[in-house]
C-alpha cells in the first residue's frame, strides 16, 4: 500500500512531547586556582586567592534529539573546559585592560617580571611565567566567566555548537561555596573570541570600556 500521501497522524493530546533540551556538565577536574585583586577608583582589594569551580550547560531550542540521540557530545565539552581551567591555574590573573593599574613587563635577576602599579601607589612584582594576562578590566568572577565563556566556545567550535542547535550557554562559577556568578549568553554562528573581547564583551563598545558600562568590581561581595 503506498503511504506516501497519508497525513502523519496527531500526537496524542494527553502525552507530553519534548519542548527543548539542556545539558550541563559539571566535571570534579572543572577548578582553577587563581590569585588577583579588583581594584576601580578609589578602592583596591588585598592580593587574595580563590578555588574556583565551575558547570557549564547547553540549551537548544529543537523538541527532537539529533540522530546520534545527543544534544552534543559530552567528551568535546569536556576537552575544551579542562584546557581553559588548565590555562588559568596556578596564576595571578592580570586584568590588561584596567583603568587603575599599570602593568609593566621588567626584567629581574635575568628573568622577566610582570610589573604594576596602583591608583594607591601599591607596586606588586610577579614572574611573569606565574601571571595570566586576561582582556578585562577587573578580575572579578563575573568578568572571569566573560573571559572563559569566547574561550570555551572557540576551544568547542561554533559550527559544532550550530550543528547541534545549540543557541543559549550558562556559565557557573563559583569563587567559593556558597558564592558564584552564573552568565546566561547566546551561541552566535561565526563567533569571533578576539572580536569579542575587543568589543568589551558586549558586542557594541571597544576595549574596557564595553565591561565598564555594565559591571562592576566584587570589593565587599568577595569576603576576603
């Protein structure tokens, strides 16, 4: 009997159908160690550090699963957040935008140094081996969570990340128990990670000042 012109028959009013899909990974190995200080006008934390953590899920909007039965493979997700956590930790993560520190590369003892000097004077010296050098303007949780949010993306492929169907991240980090920030961004098609943190993060303002123009330093919030 040929079915071709046959109507596929209604779902069931009284059965759920899947409206979307999320996958969140949160793997034990998702930790970076890093020391830093905020520092804005007129204020400039103590040199502190933090065991951060973080999850990761994906969201797509599709009610039917991909023909593998995954919304995305878990191994590319994990791959690409061990490789940012493995690049951040152990470091003192210097904010190279910042409007309040100046950062100077030195030598001491035939060995380069990372210089800085503060709004208040303050000089810190660091091997420059020991120091991340991150495209933000304070290194608070929330802007850490910008900054791994293009490399996270770039490590996993937007065309994959397109393939999939995958449209929303929400990124969770936590600094301490008890307190994190959680970042809820779009996954663009042709996602550009320099052209990101060029634009401040917003897609609109260059440099620092697209971060300035809606964040701000933890000072009191970060309890150190």
């Amino acid at each position: 009997m040929d079915n071709t012109n046959k109507t596929p028959p209604p779902f069931a009013s009284n059965l759920p159908t899947p409206t979307s899909f999320s996958v969140t990974v949160a793997k034990e190995d998702f930790k970076f160690n890093l020391a830093h200080f905020v520092a804005y006008p007129g204020f400039r934390e103590r040199l502190h550090g933090h065991n951060y953590t973080l999850s990761i899920t994906l969201l797509s909007p599709n009610p039917l699963l991909q023909s593998d039965g995954y919304v995305v493979d878990f191994g590319v997700v994990k791959k690409s957040v061990r490789a940012v956590c493995k690049s951040l930790n152990e470091r003192v993560i210097i904010p190279t935008n910042s409007d309040v520190i100046k950062i100077y590369s030195t030598t001491e003892n035939e060995a380069p140094h990372t210089r800085l000097e503060c709004e208040d004077k303050t000089v810190f010296l660091f091997p420059t081996a020991d120091c991340f050098m991150a495209p933000i303007v304070h290194s608070t949780v929330e802007e850490i969570a910008l900054y791994m949010y293009g490399r996270i993306v770039e490590g996993i492929g937007d065309d994959y990340l397109k393939e999939r169907n995958v449209r929303e991240m929400v990124l969770k980090i936590s600094e301490a128990p008890g307190q994190a920030a959680e970042m809820h961004l779009a996954v663009m098609p042709g996602f550009d990670r320099k052209a990101w943190e060029e634009s401040g993060y917003n897609g609109r303002l260059k440099g620092g000042e697209g971060i300035m123009e809606w964040t701000r330093g933890c000072c009191e919030r970060c309890g150190k």
